[in-house]
C-alpha cells in the first residue's frame, strides 16, 4: 500500500516538512468521515512502516515535532470552501519565515461507556492528532486542541482510540545538506 502522492504535499514551517492533509489511509482505519481516516496505536506504527519503505522521509509526528509546531504559535480559524469549511488550528502563525498548516478539528473515536460502543466525538470543535511516542504499553501521547485551549502536547490517550495522523519530515537548509561526490571520468558506476 502506498502513500498517495497528493497526500505528500507538504509545507515547510521552520525545520519541519509538515504534510498539508491529515494522512487517509480508509484500508487500515477503524473509522473514516470525510476524508479523514482514525487510527488506533497499533495502527499508527503500521503506518511507519509504511512510510519507511516508501523512502522519501515521511514519518508519523513524534511529541517533540508537535512541541516544536506548537511554538511557532497557533490560532483558531476556519478553512475551506462555502460547502466545505473546517475548523482548526493553522500552526506557525510566529514563524519568520510566515508559513503556515492548518489542522483541522475532526474530533476523535472514542469508547462511549453509555452506549457501550466506539464512536466520533467532538467532530469541528476538537482534535486529536496521534505523535509516536509513547507513553506506556496502554498510552501514548497526542496533540489535542480545540477553540479554547492552546495546543497540548502533554496529552496521554488510550491505544485503542482513534486519532488523526499528520506526518513530518526534517527539513533540511542547504548548510545541512551532504556535498555530492564527484565522480572521476574514468570511475566505474555501480
């Protein structure tokens, strides 16, 4: 299974390459609404492997990339079109360079003890994004935010809910890059 292209499109915001759209994988989600595919944990490290093998850098937010995004500030709004409109976070409102990417508040899937079953809570006023670190064999850590309170990174969640993913990758500067070897005329390319 790859990562579909479009979903790879990224913006830069500081030292990070952050994916423009929350990832859509419907194959292994445990639930889907409008685009948007909720993950449980085990799901989320699936999903690193995934990005591993397809090679070009991506990978499933840690704690310290959503700390690092949530520095360069954030403030609520809405995106989208007439028939469309999202609320949510756009992230690196204090960012130098002045881009931003914007996290929408798609809630979460959670177990609801009343109704004695999963279910999406919080759609367009909440959110819950996945990072991949852990807590502890039952708990990890995600971003969670909403229209009254600034990101938090410090949350710890259940590895059976569902959450959003958006991946990152570094982003390097020019000075960071290896210099390319020159080849000799007369070398042999394997």
């Amino acid at each position: 299974m790859k990562i579909l292209k479009q979903q790879c499109e990224a913006a830069i915001i500081g030292k990070l390459e952050v994916m423009t759209r929350n990832l859509y994988l419907p194959d292994l989600a445990i639930y889907t609404r409008e685009g948007n595919s909720y993950h449980n944990f085990a799901q989320v490290k699936k999903i690193e492997e995934l990005l591993k093998k397809q090679g070009d850098g991506f990978r499933v937010a840690a704690k310290k990339d959503f700390e690092y995004l949530s520095s360069l500030g954030s403030c609520w709004c809405k995106q989208g079109k007439k028939s469309n409109v999202y609320a949510g976070r756009l992230f690196g409102n204090k960012n130098k360079e002045g881009a931003t990417v914007f996290l929408p508040a798609v809630g979460y899937y959670c177990y609801n003890i009343f109704e004695k079953n999963y279910s999406l809570v919080d759609y367009g006023s909440c959110a819950a994004y996945w990072s991949s670190t852990y807590y502890d064999d039952r708990y990890s850590y995600y971003l969670s935010f909403d229209s009254d309170m600034l990101p938090d990174t410090s949350m710890v969640g259940a590895n059976d809910y569902g959450r959003s993913i958006r991946c990152v990758r570094n982003f390097l500067t020019k000075s960071e890059y290896q210099p390319v070897k020159k080849i000799h005329k007369n070398s042999i390319k394997l």
